[in-house]
C-alpha cells in the first residue's frame, strides 16, 4: 500500500520526523537549509489549498510530470535528488526556522482538513489530472524526500 497524506498514521509519521529536524541540520545534498526546506515544502502543501500558483508550464514538461507521477506510483520511485522547483516554490527569504516549523505543521493540518472535505483541485500544473489519492501520495512523497534530504 502506497503512503499518503491522508492516512492518520502516515502524517503522524511525517510530524514525528519533522519534530526530529534541528535548525542546523545538513542536508544530504541540495543547496536548501532547513528552513528554507520547511518553508519550501509549506508551499508545495498550499498548491492544491489554492494560496500559492504556479504557471502552467510547457507542454513537454508536463508531459514529463504526468509520466513521473505514474512511474512513481507504478514502481513506488522516489523523488529525483536536485530536480528544478517553480520560482514560487523556492524559499530563498526565511523569518526563522521555530516559525517556518509552526507553519509548515499547521498548513498540513490545513491541508488534511481539506482533504478530509472533499476539496481538493482535479488539475495539478505539472502532474495533470489529479485525484486525491494522487494528491495523497504526492504530497506524502514529497515530503518524504525532503526529510531524507536532512537525514530523518
């Protein structure tokens, strides 16, 4: 059974790992601090939440994140280490890494609650057609990669 965000036991998985990351923690690879890390993922989180947009991007590089979105739910693929981001995903202005935490842990919770109402968008700008179990998984996928990116 895949992971996804919309399973209780797969947050508390995620929160509990989060709790472990240390503002000066390294990362593995990546050019992100640990803040920036918290803040980056706030903002993928608040994509299907409609607070953040990105621009729909080529046509060949959607179809890129459709094909990987289903390699990754077919052979259970991890995310690529050092894959671009959306400009307005990248976290280059932090305030500190207490607030960005606090943030981070109440837009998941945001973001389950929206989930639990049936509110999620049926287009992602990269992955296309969503679901959401899609959205589930994804979302648990990516922020997965970025806990491994700091060793938890």
């Amino acid at each position: 059974m895949l992971k996804s965000l919309h399973r209780l036991c797969d947050q508390d998985e995620l929160k509990q790992r989060l709790s472990c990351l240390s503002e000066d923690a390294s990362p593995r690879w990546g050019r992100m601090n640990a803040t920036q890390m918290l803040k980056h993922c706030r903002l993928v989180l608040e994509i299907p939440l409609g607070k953040v947009t990105v621009p729909a991007p080529p046509r060949i590089i959607r179809f890129i994140g459709i094909v990987t979105k289903n390699e990754m739910k077919l052979f259970k693929n991890g995310i690529p280490r050092n894959m671009p981001t959306f400009a307005e995903l990248r976290a280059c202005e932090c305030a500190n890494f207490e607030s960005e935490m606090v943030e981070l842990l109440h837009t998941l919770d945001q973001y389950c609650e929206f989930a639990d109402a049936e509110k999620l968008p049926d287009l992602h700008p990269l992955f296309g057609k969503m679901q959401p179990k899609d959205w589930g998984f994804l979302e648990y996928k990516h922020l997965h990669h970025h806990l491994k990116q700091f060793g938890l």
